[in-house]
C-alpha cells in the first residue's frame, strides 16, 4: 500500500492505478507464461513502476536462502534446480 502511494504520487497517478501497474508488474515477471501473456496485451513495467516493486519486495528477500551454483541441503530448505 505505501508502494502503490508513492508511485501514484511520483508518477501523478491514481492510487487504483498504481495498484494496478504493481499487481501487473508483479504478474509480468511471475514466469514465462505470465510474461508472454501480458507482453501480448502490451502490458510491459515501466522502469518507475519496477523500482516501487522492487521496493515493496524487498522485505522479502529475508525469507529466501541465498543460492549458488551448486545444489545445497541445509536444515529445512533445499535447492532444486530447474
């Protein structure tokens, strides 16, 4: 919510709008299939609409186990690659 202020503000937009751009954005990079569904329609994140996900993420990215190159067990989570 504070994301989709902010950039309603930063690009003088609705707040509804904002929202949508950051649940499009957020679609568009979820996997393959998503991306070429919305690139169809002409719906492609603008660099200000990414740099707001981005910010709205990031608390996130604690969450995750970093990953190398080489698969790793550690404690419950584990790496499987693709």
């Amino acid at each position: 919510e504070k994301q989709s202020s902010s950039l309603a503000q930063e690009a003088n937009i609705s707040p509804a709008e904002a929202e949508k751009r950051l649940a499009q954005a957020l679609a568009y990079y979820t996997d393959k299939d998503w991306n070429n569904a919305l690139a169809a329609k002409g719906v492609v994140p603008d660099a200000l609409t990414l740099k707001h996900l981005g910010i709205a993420l990031s608390p996130l990215a604690d969450s995750y186990a970093a990953v190398g190159d080489v698969p790793v067990v550690a404690g419950s989570k584990s790496y499987t690659p693709a």
